[in-house]
C-alpha cells in the first residue's frame, strides 16, 4: 500500500480506505491501517465483548479482531472466501476490523469531509466523523478510536492519570482545544479541568481553531487569549498538521505553543509533525504527560 502522503507536511490531504460493512461504503485513514488481509477466522476468546470475534496471529504478533458488523449492527453472514480484515494501528494498539470487501484508496482533502451536524452527534454517540462523496457515493468515515473505545473503555484517556498528578492549584492560563469527537473533546476538557486549568476554549476541527486565532490577531489579543493549542490530527475541514503549520508560519503565531495530541502519533506521523514546528506529541492515551507537558509550557510564559 503506498502511503507516501505521510511524509508531506501540511498539506490538509489524506488517503481515505474506502471498504464495505454489510452494503454501506465506510473510510478509513490510510495512516491509520498497516495492511490489508484475507479473512482467517480467529481464535474466540472466552467471555469476551460481543463485538469480538477472538485473536488472530498472523505471524508474531497477536491481533484482536472486531466484527464491524456487530459493532455498527448492520446483518450480515461472513463468507470466509470473500471477507477482509483491515489490520490498524493507533492509541498504541494493534486491531484487526473484519470487513466484507476493500474498494480503494482515495487522496482527498480534509475540506472535502463534511462534519456530522448534531442530530447524527447526539452526545457524542454517533461513531461517524465525518461524510465524503466521491462519484456520487456517501462514504461514512468512522470513529475507530470510538468503537474500540466503547468495547474496552481502558484503551481511551487514562483518566486515572490526572488522580496521580496530586493536588494542584487552579491556573488560569488559556487553552485552545482542536478535537473533532464530542466525546474526546469533553474528556480533554474534563481532564483539563481536574488538573486546574479552567480557561479552556473547545473547538472541532483545526479550521475553527484557526478562525478563532485569525479573530484574537483581528482584536490584538491572541497571546491573552491563546497559551498553548492542543490539537488531534485527524479532523474534518483542516487537520491538525495543517493548523500547526499555519500557526508556525505566522509570525503573529508563531510562538505560541502547538502540542499534538493524537491516537496516531506514531515514528512517521512524529518526523512529519517535528518538521511542522510542533512544539511535542503525545498518543492520546497519555493524557496525564500530557498535562505534564502543557505545564511545562505554561510555566515558560509566565
């Protein structure tokens, strides 16, 4: 699979996976998948979520696998013949999605993936991100982070984190949050909060995060306002990369630090940010480093 797209910086374009659950068309980032394999069928484990299918070890390392049809509730018989898993790594997992075919790759831009309004959102239920067509087609994009999240809680923020940071004071210093799933953006605020930051502006896609910026410059105000960004790579209208570019090419901006928090902070996905001008990276899993590191930040500018 040719992912060359992940060493271009900036550029607000991705490759989408495109592939059928049932009869509906979904997405995947490519940067997110490590390879695409014939269906096998796994090892079951015992007592484990409905939504598991059991292990899969293809060569030496063990995989869980996930029936996307039992987790999106779409009927389907698998055909041992004809199915697919789509191998993925993030959050530092590795996860195979039982699939019924892959179709192909598509380089678009993040411009082009519509945002779910908020009665497919409702409270951050929904597992879609965002929407593509291409030929006419509606391709739903989906939360990866979400499903698994939702199968094994434990994968997603460490919450437990923060209880470790100890008591801390209340600090004022204002953030700006870039993070497309309501879900992750309420637990980084929450977050955020019980570690005594209570100035936190919440937005979801790198696109509003920049208007916001573009307006505190118009006001000559953005240092009063804006601290630090943190922001998730994966967004609908701009990306994470591409706001941190603009912000590092600004010279208005440029000083004000960008941290990358993102479920696909990996060795390739690290170099393309460092050459951004990202300030750290943290997998989204860490969020009391994290915090740790927003400190450090924070105390740099007082």
């Amino acid at each position: 699979m040719d992912t060359k797209i992940l060493l271009e910086s900036g550029t607000n374009e991705l490759e989408i996976l495109e592939f059928i659950v049932g009869s509906q068309h979904y997405g995947i980032n490519v940067a997110k998948v490590r390879e695409i394999l014939p269906y096998k069928r796994p090892t079951p484990i015992p007592n484990s979520h409905p939504c598991i299918e059991g292990i899969y070890m293809p060569r030496d390392t063990i995989i869980t696998v996930i029936d996307l049809n039992k987790s999106l509730a779409v009927p389907y018989v698998t055909n041992e013949e004809t199915d697919m898993f789509i191998v993925t790594n993030f959050n530092k997992l590795n996860v195979a999605f039982h699939v019924q075919s892959v179709v192909g790759i598509h380089r678009v831009s993040w411009a082009d993936i519509s945002k779910p309004d908020e009665s497919i959102n409702n409270s951050g239920r929904s597992v879609a991100t965002g929407f593509l067509k291409i030929n006419g087609l509606l391709i739903v994009i989906l939360d990866f982070e979400k499903i698994v999240t939702d199968i094994s809680p434990e994968t997603g923020l460490r919450m437990s984190d923060i209880d470790a940071l100890g008591i801390r004071q209340r600090n004022n210093a204002p953030i700006l949050v870039a993070e497309d799933s309501p879900l992750l953006n309420k637990l980084i605020h929450d977050s955020l909060s019980k570690a005594g930051y209570t100035a936190i502006t919440l937005t979801s896609n790198g696109k509003e995060a920049y208007d916001l910026l573009c307006k505190y410059k118009a006001e000559n105000s953005v240092h009063e306002k804006v601290k630090c960004v943190i922001t998730d790579i994966e967004m609908p209208q701009m990306d994470g990369h591409h706001l941190t570019k603009l912000i590092k090419e600004d010279p208005e901006l440029k000083n004000i630090p960008v941290i990358i928090f993102s479920s696909l902070v990996n060795e390739e996905m690290r170099r393309k940010g460092e050459l951004l001008g990202a300030d750290a990276q943290m997998s989204k899993p860490e969020i009391g480093s994290m915090v740790q590191v927003l400190d450090h930040f924070i105390s740099k500018s007082n």
